[in-house]
C-alpha cells in the first residue's frame, strides 16, 4: 500500500487489516506511518526506480513472498490553468503522479513473473481525467497517463495472470483536500457539483479499491472505475 499515510491509504489498511490480510504500508517517512494499521512499515521513494524496488524487496523479505496485491495511491494535485502552470510544476506533477505510477507497477510486475504469481494492482486516477475540469489541464494530463499505462499493461500481463485497474475519485475527504473544503461556502459549491451530492469520505473510494483487489472482481482488469457520484456521467438535476 503505497501512499499509505494519505486520507485513502490510511482508511484502506485499516479495512485490508479488517479483512485478514498482512499489509505493507509504504511512504517517504517512516515515523508518518506509525499511526497506519499495517504488519510492515517502509520508508520509500517510490517517485524513483530504486524507491520503488526497494519496497518490493523488503515486502518480500518480510513476508517471504512477492506482495500479490498493490495498491498505488501516491499523488497530489495543482489547481492552476495551463498559462499558469509553470515547468517545475509539471515536471513535479508528473513525478508524483505518472513517474511513481510506472515505476511501482513495473517493480511489482517483475517480483510477481520472477515468482510466476498472479495478482492484482489497482493504480489512483482523478475525475479530472475521465471529464474536462477547468484549471486542471496539468493533473488532468498526468492522471490520464496513469489510466493508459493500466490499460496497456492490463493487456500486456493479463496471461500472467495479473489483473491491473484503476479507480478514479471525484472530491473526497482527506488531508490534500482539506484546505479547499474548510470554507462552508466552498464545501456547498463542491457538493453541488455531484448529482448525488455531498463530498464523499476516504472510506468509499477505499471499499472499491479492496474490492477490485480480491477475489470478488476476478474478471476486471484494464478498468478505470469513477468513484465520483456520477460527477464524470450525469448532469446534475438544477433546483
């Protein structure tokens, strides 16, 4: 579980705790995990090939085998128009969000051919990406290549075995998004947006991303799941 100190990450140990599972929480800092429920905590930088590897290695030192589930939630977000994005901030973007993603998926997918395992991964994309959101040309763009790195890699390794989805959130309640939903004014602006209202909490995105890790969803891959409240599908009904 990578990202595991963020608002997803955080709530999604606790319930693949819940179900039974031996959980490797991984993030940059290793005293930030202490509060996550998990059997193994990995201070790594997954934005780099090393970073990467590294978790890998150690879950399975720890574990003896080659972790048979990934969940990729590392990210972050800019809310700025292309005119205003500057390169740093992209290549920062880009790091984050698309780099790790490559990175830990092909570090996984190696562990898992080496031990000739199957499994399942499930990477973390954006509403922005499924629907055009206005300042969010740069997130947009990063999180559209995670969508198409699963899609090309749940082809390539599917007669592995290996299942790779994505989901995609809309608003959610977590740390990143906690100073944009502070202000009442803009939480109500937030919730009006989605056809089933309000700001979903990290407990919703993280039930469907235990679900497409288990058994349950043994016949999706390739798949990019909006968890959005029908904001990237339905108009919302105006009052």
């Amino acid at each position: 579980m990578t990202g595991a100190r963020g608002g997803i990450g955080r709530e999604l140990c606790r319930r693949l705790k819940a179900d039974g599972l031996r959980v490797a929480a991984v993030g940059r800092d290793a005293g930030a995990l202490q509060p996550v429920e998990a059997d193994l905590r990995i201070a790594a930088d997954t934005t780099t090939p090393e970073g990467a590897q590294l978790a890998v290695a150690a879950c399975q030192e720890a574990f003896g085998q080659a972790p048979q589930r990934l969940a990729h939630c590392v990210g972050s977000t800019l809310i700025a128009p292309l005119h205003r994005t500057r390169a740093e901030q992209w290549a920062e973007l880009r790091r984050v969000n698309l780099d790790s993603a490559v990175f830990m998926l092909g570090a996984w997918i190696e562990a898992l051919r080496a031990a000739g395992q199957p499994g399942a991964a499930v990477l973390c994309s954006s509403v922005v990406a499924r629907i055009g959101v206005a300042n969010h040309e740069a997130i947009a763009a990063a999180k559209g290549g995670v969508e198409a790195l699963a899609r090309s890699a749940a082809a390539t390794y599917a007669p592995a075995g290996l299942r790779i989805n994505v989901v995609a959130p809309g608003m959610t309640e977590t740390p990143m998004t906690a100073p944009m939903l502070k202000v009442e004014a803009m939480r109500e602006a937030a919730a009006r947006q989605y056809p089933l209202g309000g700001v979903q909490g990290a407990d919703t995105v993280a039930a469907t991303v235990a679900w497409l890790l288990s058994d349950e969803a043994s016949r999706l891959t390739g798949q990019v799941i909006a968890v959005d409240g029908g904001f990237s599908t339905v108009r919302p009904l105006v009052r």
